[in-house]
C-alpha cells in the first residue's frame, strides 16, 4: 500500500482540485472509488461540503461532484472526525458497543457520537462537535460579543485538548505556551515537574466534567479517546480516575457511567473510516 503526503493549498479551489487530479493521475487504473477526508461541515450522502474548516474557499461547495468529474470515479467525501468514529465503530474501539462518542485531543476537541453502530451526523451535519460545549454559562453573550479571544476560554476546547493541556503547563510554570508540544510536556512529566503533573490533573477534570455533561444527553456506553496525547496512557488514565470520582461525589446522577478507553487506529482513523464511508454507499 502507498501512502504519501501532498501540500494542501490554501488559497483556490481550482488549485486544490488540481493537486487531487494530480494525485489521481498517479494512482491511474490502480483504484475504484476514492474516499475523502476532510474537516468541515460535511453532508456524507450527497457530497456538499457546507464548510471545509481552514480552507475557507469551500462554502457550500458540491466536493463530491467535482472530484467525480476530475476523477471518473465515485466519490465519497465526510468529515474526518466522523471518519475517525466511523473507523472505530467498524473494527476499532467502539466495534462492540452500540451507542459510544470518540474525541480527537488536539489543538481543540474533535467528536464524533455513534448511536445504534452509526455515525450520527445531526440536523446540520454537525453533530459531535464538541469543542463548542460550554464550560461556563454567566455572561456568555457578552463575553464573546466584547472580546472574542477571552471568550474561546469558556469553550471545552481550550480545557480538553491538547493544546489546552500546554496552556495549563505553561500558565503554571509562567512561561509562553508558543513553540510548546506534548513531547517537550511529557517530558517534564516524566521528570517529575509538579507543573506537569498538577497541568495533567486538571486537564483529567476538564475532560471529564464534559463527558458528564455529554453524557446526562446522550447516555453513551464507551468514549474512544484519540489524537497525539492518547498514546500515552496517563492521559485516559486520568480522564477515568476523574470521572470516577465525579459520579462518586454526585451519588443521585441519573445516567449510567461509560467506559473510557483508547481508540484503535490512531492517525490511520480518519482514512479507515472514510474508506468504510465509501463501502456504505457502493
């Protein structure tokens, strides 16, 4: 199997359709279908891209079609969290549960929910995303309105994620979050910084406060945790051991507790998953 990489241009269409051409050319005869993954608000079943993320020439853009016409081949474009979920369910961590959520922990918090073994895409195509669950409610209209850089702090996605993990590690140490990643981070961990560790607790407790909340809506029986971090088994190590101890303190709560685990496929989620995406519509 070939795998490679291939700059994404961000500045026309034209051009990105150009590069995927390209890389269609390459692989001349030597394919059926092409499975896309991509960020952004994304309908699976008729290929409209509603937004492509960072790419913010796609806006409701038919992706799906104009592949087909660049490519004579079907094609099936989705999200790439769902991707990631959709690997999982088939044959990864959530295989053997009907209804779980998998979170990506980046630079924000990537979701996908899987209900009855199916990705749930929701009313706009955008459920599962969970960056967006609020961690504080007062003045929210307003804190957003008067300064929106001061208001993404109240967002899960600065707590729960890996990004947010080094803000707490650099805010605890005084020192710029910049040019920080989780290897330089675990690296202190392992050192023994309490910065670290005290940086690692309450990343543990952001994460599972908001799998608490999820989860009084949804009632999910497994969350699939991912992204660079997850290979490090503090990290969904410490996410358990805190949501054991909020459904400890809070003896009443009504829904069941769901199992945290690590999810399989790693960065090979996201095209195992569009794959399978593909393999549903044939």
């Amino acid at each position: 199997m070939d795998s490679g990489k291939t700059p994404t241009p961000t500045d026309r269409m034209d051009h990105l359709l150009e590069v995927l051409e390209g890389i269609g050319q390459q692989f001349a005869g030597r394919y059926e279908g092409v499975a896309v993954s991509m960020p952004g608000r994304i309908d699976t079943a008729t290929g409209m891209a509603h937004t492509g993320g960072a790419l913010i020439y796609i806006k409701n853009t038919p992706m799906g079609q104009m592949l087909e016409e660049r490519l004579g081949k079907p094609v099936c474009v989705a999200n790439d969290a769902k991707c990631a979920a959709n690997a999982e369910a088939w044959t990864g961590a959530l295989a053997d549960t009907a209804n779980g959520a998998v979170l990506v922990l980046g630079t924000g918090t990537g979701g996908a929910i899987v209900l009855n073994h199916a990705i749930w895409m929701g009313n706009t195509f955008a459920a599962g995303e969970l960056s967006f669950l609020l961690t504080q409610y007062e003045g929210m209209s307003h804190a957003f309105s008067e300064n929106a850089r001061a208001g993404l702090g109240a967002l899960w996605a600065n707590h729960a994620s890996a990004l947010g993990l080094l803000h707490a590690y650099a805010a605890r140490k005084g020192i710029p979050a910049e040019g920080l990643d989780g290897l330089q981070f675990f690296a202190a961990y392992d050192a023994g910084e309490p910065e670290a560790a005290a940086a690692l607790d309450d990343f543990g407790e952001m994460t599972a406060a908001g799998i608490y909340s999820v989860q009084a809506v949804l009632d999910l029986g497994r969350y699939a945790i991912g992204g660079g971090i997850s290979a490090r088994p503090e990290v969904t190590d410490i996410i358990r051991t805190k949501l054991d101890a909020i459904y400890d303190a809070i003896p009443f709560t009504a829904f069941g507790k769901p199992e945290i685990v690590r999810c399989r496929y790693g960065n090979d989620a996201n095209l195992i998953g569009a794959l399978r995406f593909l393999l549903q519509q044939s």
